[in-house]
C-alpha cells in the first residue's frame, strides 16, 4: 500500500476516533455511550494495524488484536452486563450542561493542536499529524470525567483517555514495546474487573452509583 | 552484654586517641554508589571514650533498675531499644559520610522516641514522645539540608560523590554557603542539644523516660550534637568569620543562665536535672563558641586552651549528669515518686545513693575537688585571657559572658543544695510514710563507678587532659599539654604558671584533711550526740508539712528573675466565721511556665493549624474536583512545557 494512502487512511481514522470522543461527551444515553466506545476502539484498533503494516512493526498487530478483544468486545460485554445486572437505565447525568461541555472541548482540541504544531514540524513519521488527536483524547476522556456524576461514566471516560495514551503511542512513535502495551492491557482488563466489583459495592453501600454520594465520606471538620 | 560492648568502645576510643590514630573503613553496604564510611579519628574516638564508659555504667545500673518494671510490664521493648539506642549512638559518631551519618541519627533518635515512650499509658508520656519526635525531625531536617548544601558545593552541584566527610574535608567552602550551612546545622544540632530556644521537648522527655535512659539520653545523647557542631565547624568547614563564634556563645550564654533559672523552679527530680542539661550544653557551647572565636583571630593556643574546656565538660557533664540522672531514678525507684516536695530524710534510708548524689551534686556545682570545677576552671581562663582579641565588640560581649558563667555556677550550686537538701535532708514530707529500701547493688556499683570517674577527673585533671590533647592538636593546630603540665603532673596550668594554676591532688588532700579533722572535733569526745525533738518557737504541734521546702527555697530568687518567667500565683483564703480574721484554710497555687512556651511555640502551633484547616478545604470529598485539580495541573504544565 502507498504510503501516502496510508497516511490519508490513518487521518481519516483519527477523524473518527476525534469524533466518538466528542460524541461520549454529547451522548446522554448509556446504552449509546458504551456503543460509541466500543466504536473508539475498533476505529484505534484499525488504525495500529494500518500503522504497524505500514512501518513493518508486526508487533503492532498483537496489539491491534489486543485492542480489538479488549476495548471493542470485552470491555463493552462487561460494562453491558454490569448496567443490566444494576438496571442502570437512566440518562446520564451532567454537572456542566453539554453544549457548554460542548465549548470546552473543542477549545482543548486546539490547545492540542498548539501544543503539538512543534512535535509536527520536527516529526518525519506519516503519523505525526495525529499527535494533536491523541492528546486531544486523552484530554476529552479527562474532561468526562470531570463532567459526568454517574460512576459509570467515569469508567468510561478512564478508558477513553487509555484509548487516547494508545494511540498517542503508536502516532508518536510506531507504538511502545510489546511488552508495556501486554502489560497495559492486562492492567486495563484488572482495572475493568476491579470497577465492576467497587459498583456493586458502591451500589448496596448508596443505594445509587451517583458518586456526589461519595461526598459523604469526606472528613468532618 | 551492653556493659560489655560499651567496655570495649571505651577501648577503642580509648586507644585512639592515646595514639592520636585515625582509621577508615568504607563498608560495602547503603546503597549502590553510596557506600557506608566508618573512620575513627581522636574527635570521634574522644566522644566514643564518653559515651562508652556512661553507657558502661547504665547498663550495669540497668541491671537493677529494670527489675522495678518486672512483673507488671514487659521489658522486652526497652531492652531492644536500649541497644539500637546505644548502637545508634557510637554510629553517629563513627560516621564519616554524610549518608551514614543521617541513618545512624535517624536510628538513635527513632529509638529514643521509642525509649520515651516506653511507659506509654500515660498521656503525659506520649504528648511528651510526640514532642521530642517533632523537635528532633525539624532538626534532622536541618541537619540534612545543611549536609546536602556542603556536599553540593564540593562536588559544584554536579553528582552525589561529596556525600563523605573527606570530599568536604578537601574542599574551600565560599563564605555565604559556608554560613548558609553552618547556620542550618547550628540550628538542627541545636535542637537536638536543647539550646534555648529549642529546649522544650527536653524537660519534658528526660522526666518520662525510664531513669536509665534519661540518664543516658541527657548524658550522652546530647553529646552527639555537641560532637556534629565540633565535627562541622572546625573538621570540614575549618575556616569562618569570628560571628559564627559569637552567634554559639550568646547561645551558649542564654542556654546556661535560663537553663539554670528554670532549673531553679522545678519541683519534680528529673524535671530540674533535665533543665540543667540544657545549663550544661550552654556551658559547653561557651567553651566551643570561645574556641571558635580564637581560631577564627589565628590564636590556636588559646583556642585549644577552650576547645579542651568544652570537651573536658562534655566529658565530665556526661559522668555527673549519669550519675545525678540514675541516683534521682534510685530514688525514684524506691519511693516511686518524682516531686522533691512529697520526700525528704532519704538520706538514713538510703545512705549510699545519698553520698553518690552529693558527690554528682558537687560535681555539678562547679565545686572542687570534683571534676565539674576543673572544666568551669578552665573556660574561666579562656574568658579571663581573651582581652588579648582584636576586635572591640567582643571584647566588650566576652567579660559579660564571664560575669553571666559566674552567676550560672552560683545558681547551679543554689540549686543543687535546694535538690539534695529537700530530698536527702529534713524529714519525709509526703503524706504517707511510705516503705524505702535502699537500693540493689547493681544500681549502686552503676553509681559508685560513675561517682568514682568523677572523682577521678577531678583530682587529676591533667592526665586527662594530656590524653585528649590530639584533639585540639588536630583541630585547631595547638595543644596545651606542654604548658598546662609545665609544673609537672600536679599542676594544670593553661598558659602560663605565673597567671593562673590549679593542683588537683593538692586540694583534694587539703579537703580530705578538713574533713577528717571535722569529724575528729565532732565525733571525739566524751558525750555522745543527743537527738531531741526540734524547737518549734512556742507554737504547738509542729508538723512534718512546715518544713522548709523546695518552693520556699527558690523563693526569693523566683522573686529577683521573675521576668523570666510566666508565674501565676494565687493565693485563697477559706474564712471561718464570716470573717477574714478567722482563716480555716489557706489554698496556695503557683504555676510557672516556660516562657519561651508563649512567645515562640503557641504561635508556631496556631499557625501551622491554621494552614492545616486551609489545606483540608482542598479536600472536598468529590471526585470530579480532585480530577479537576489534576486536569488543571495537566493543562498548565502543557502550557508551560516550552
């Protein structure tokens, strides 16, 4: 394949991760947010094995096979079954209102595209120009968390942000040593189990996953 | 075991600096890159000798007093920490990089805590433990700072190789880094030492630990300070301006007259012996903070002359202040009580401790033929010879900081009279008349060899001295041997034989004789000694509560020096009758306090609680403001990464 097609394919992919970033933070259904997660990361899981065909780094294929049975399989059946055993069915909720949410994003967006302008002009890799994407990311997975009550949603959000570390890696630098990404996926498969257990335990101690509850626990001064 | 261990460090350093050796060894162990140095030269082998012969006779004083605890606490814990106590204490001194030397510190004063606390139902005792750990850890932190200052400089801020004694050693300090560290370390050591301002925890420690630690805690602990100030100022930073001198002496000064005026006010046993730790660092920082006054004007004689006075009181503080610290445990021991003003007529039930306590109270009182005034003597002459200096502000400061020593010596010695009179003399003042024994013979031999070194010092001061003269040879390149033994072995004169001598030996027998021909007039003649029953001016039914007693005693000075201290006095009549002419009951209540209590620490406290509360707001209990702090700090290091 040309390697300039590549390129255009990987920014195009890019575009798509971008855009199932911002559609978690409009999404006000759960349902519908976990499918825009599952669809981050089939998108990045395409995208490194483009990468890794490309710049010949096979490894990158175990990974984007990796990324595939976790992120778009694995993680999305767990957090599925984990909102049907809690009957999870309400909207979510917001703290900031979503166009306002909206406004900050894509100010985050440009600030990456700022920050990275440097790294691109410096970069000879065909996946430079994604750099700005990836931090934008991680940044958006970073701001859902902030923004959403729901501890659900912060999950998501964690593991959006992990989609956005991923992909800053393989844009950056044809992707981490094997063994660091086995080890990361590992940790984000325990992390996945781990959640699920605190919400059952979350849930009978409140009553309700909204984690505002968790104020509770503070110090009284 | 400990008695054993101890007994051949004395050897060792003992050996040492009779040869004036110094040895190294670099240990393979620490960590990587940063290996262990151990070197043993006079000044450490010098500290060595005292802190193995005081813990010599702790720990076969230990062997008795231990067996108070028996039965109704374990003693495991003291036991083991006794040890590391002891260990971290000929470690400190060992050390020869900076490294070892936080660890070894770190080690002793994590053991001492633990030594503190060792009867820890008290709230007393923990408030107490807690203060010392604080006090202690600000100071290690300046230690640390200090040290991390000195071995930037040595190596240019470039790597960690100046960590060892030896790569400061070479090194040319500039001025302003050399007082930045100097100033740090001066201030931690200080801590550590109980100089006035940082003496707090010290009266409140020593009371609470067992008395066999509180001995060796005030006699030899503190010492390691004195040695990390010695160690720094004149081995690695060696050249300074002469304020660095005068900033330890005023410190030494104020220590001394404040340590001994609260000293004064204290009722409870190891309370006032612990105020006269903080007397005797301030003595002993006279001496150093003289020493490092000449050296800095290049007049090594005289400069030896005040070193050897400020060791030759390390040494001899750590001997009497074991020895008053395990003689107020004897005698807490026995009548399980520490207030001066529940005791009183110890001396028929408990004859020995009484004269080994006599003998460290005249020791302490600067009072021949004991080894207290031999040390006092000396750095009398360095004062009294300094008019010889060249700068007129000093020599104006230095004759007042005689008059101040002279004062401190006559109050030690009002003090001492006050604490063995009111506990040895009179009659039991207590309420009840409680069953005392002397005590065992491990205890007693522990004071009897402390008592005996004390003797020994005393009356022949000059072997000594000869023996620790390396020190000052290597520090500040002079020694006094030559002309403090010009006359001989008898006579210990500092600089010149027409300005001043003493002769141990000579007093001693002249004392000797005047009390035996005492003895002779009193004890020698036909009639035997009456005891009657005492004269009680024509009122009726004396009792043992109208004794003179400890606060009645420190009264009128507590009349004079009241400015230095924060009294409330009160004083409640309760009337018969209606009328103040016919008092059934008079309540008295004096509270004295620290003032430094006030002025420095309350403010200290309040505001460091007051950052705290502010601190605590930052703790909301929601997640999403924590993750909105971490998001912050990830924007604005981005912004600012260029």
């Amino acid at each position: 394949m040309h390697t300039n097609l590549a390129a255009q394919i990987n920014s195009f992919l890019a575009a798509m991760i971008l855009l199932t970033a911002f559609g978690m933070l409009v999404q006000r259904r759960m349902y519908g947010l976990i499918h825009l997660f599952a669809w981050q990361g089939l998108f990045l899981s395409i995208s490194t094995a483009i990468v890794g065909f490309v710049a010949g780094a096979h490894h990158l294929y175990i990974s984007s096979i990796l990324t595939l049975s976790l992120k778009v399989i694995l993680l999305p059946y767990i957090l599925h079954v984990l909102i049907q055993r809690l009957k999870i069915h309400k909207e979510v909720e917001t703290i900031v209102n979503v166009p306002m949410t909206m406004l900050i994003g894509i100010a985050l967006v440009i600030f990456s595209y700022h920050l990275t302008a440097p790294v691109r002009e410096l970069s000879t890799l065909m996946t430079r120009s994604t750099l700005a994407v990836a931090l934008a990311t991680v940044l958006l997975g970073l701001l859902m968390m902030i923004t959403r009550k729901h501890a659900v949603t912060q999950i998501i959000g964690f593991l959006a942000m992990e989609n956005g570390l991923f992909f800053a890696a393989t844009s950056a630098t044809y992707g981490m040593p094997l063994v660091v990404e086995l080890g990361v996926a590992l940790d984000i498969l325990i992390a996945a189990f781990i959640f699920g257990i605190f919400f059952f335990q979350i849930h009978t101690t409140f009553d309700s996953l909204d984690i505002e509850q968790m104020a509770r626990l503070k110090e009284e001064d | 075991m400990t008695a054993i261990a101890s007994l051949l460090m004395v050897a060792a350093g003992g050996w040492t600096v009779g040869k004036g050796l110094t040895n190294q060894i670099i240990l393979p162990i620490g960590l990587p890159d940063l290996l262990f140095h151990l070197r043993l030269d006079p000044l450490s082998g010098f500290f060595l000798t005292v802190i193995g012969l005081l813990s010599f006779f702790v720990s076969i004083y230990s062997l008795g007093y231990v067996k108070g605890f028996l039965g109704h606490r374990s003693i495991t814990t003291l036991v083991i920490f006794y040890c590391l106590f002891i260990a971290g204490m000929f470690m400190v001194v060992l050390a020869d990089d900076a490294l070892f030397f936080l660890i070894s510190w770190e080690v002793m004063a994590a053991a001492s805590y633990f030594l503190v606390m060792f009867e820890d139902e008290k709230i007393e005792n923990r408030r107490a433990a807690f203060l010392y750990m604080i006090v202690a850890h600000v100071g290690a932190i300046a230690i640390l700072l200090s040290f991390g200052v000195l071995a930037g400089l040595t190596t240019g801020f470039q790597g960690f190789s100046g960590y060892t004694f030896d790569a400061m050693r070479a090194t040319r300090f500039p001025l302003g880094w050399a007082t930045a560290a100097f100033l740090l370390s001066f201030f931690g050591f200080a801590a550590k030492a109980g100089v006035i301002p940082l003496h707090v925890w010290l009266p409140e420690a020593h009371p609470v630990a067992p008395s066999n630690v509180s001995a060796l805690m005030s006699g030899v602990m503190l010492k390691t300070a004195i040695y990390g100030i010695v160690r720094i100022t004149f081995d690695l930073i060696k050249v300074f301006p002469w304020w660095w001198g005068a900033i330890v002496l005023v410190f030494g000064l104020v220590s001394a007259v404040l340590g001994v005026l609260y000293a004064l006010m204290q009722h409870d046993l190891k309370r006032l012996l612990a105020y006269h730790s903080v007397e005797n660092i301030g003595i002993i920082l006279i001496g150093i903070g003289l020493s490092m006054i000449f050296t800095s004007f290049q007049m090594p004689l005289l400069a030896a002359l005040a070193l050897t006075a400020g060791l030759f009181h390390t040494m001899n503080h750590a001997m009497f202040k074991g020895l008053l610290f395990m003689g107020a445990g004897a005698v807490l021991h026995a009548t399980h009580e520490r207030n001066m003003e529940e005791m009183g007529g110890l001396i028929h039930k408990m004859p020995w401790t009484a004269a080994f306590f006599l003998v460290g109270c005249i020791s302490i009182s600067a009072l021949p033929p004991f080894n207290g005034f031999i040390s006092e003597w000396l750095t009398f002459q360095a004062f009294l010879l300094s008019p010889s200096l060249p700068n007129p502000l000093l020599n104006l400061l230095i004759p007042m900081g005689a008059a101040l020593l002279a004062l401190t010596g006559a109050l030690a010695a009002a003090c001492f009279v006050k604490a063995f009179g009111v506990t040895f003399l009179g009659h039991w003042r207590g309420h009840h008349n409680p069953n005392v024994h002397e005590v065992g013979w491990p205890m007693r031999i522990g004071m009897m060899l402390a008592a005996l070194t004390c003797l020994g010092l005393g009356v022949l001061p000059t072997l000594f001295i000869e023996w620790m003269d390396v020190i000052s040879e290597q520090l500040v390149g002079a020694k006094i041997a030559t002309s403090a033994t010009g006359l001989g072995w008898m006579w210990l004169t500092p600089i010149a034989h027409e300005r001043a001598s003493y002769s141990g030996p000579i007093v001693f027998l002249f004392i000797m004789a005047v009390v035996v021909l005492a003895y002779i007039f009193l004890h020698v003649r036909p009639a035997a000694i009456q005891r009657v029953p005492i004269w009680d001016c024509g009122f009726e039914k004396i009792n043992q509560r109208m004794q003179y007693n400890a606060t009645s005693f420190s009264m009128p000075i507590r009349r004079i020096f009241g400015f230095f201290f924060s009294i409330k006095e009160q004083v409640r009549m309760v009337s018969q009758y209606g009328h103040k002419a016919f008092p059934k009951k008079l309540h008295y209540h004096l509270r004295i306090r620290d003032l430094f209590w006030g002025w420095l620490y309350k403010p200290v406290i309040e505001v460091s609680f007051w950052v705290s509360r502010k601190v605590g707001k930052l703790q909301q209990g929601r997640i999403q403001v924590y993750l909105i702090y971490s998001f912050v700090t990830i924007i604005i290091l981005l912004v600012f990464q260029g």
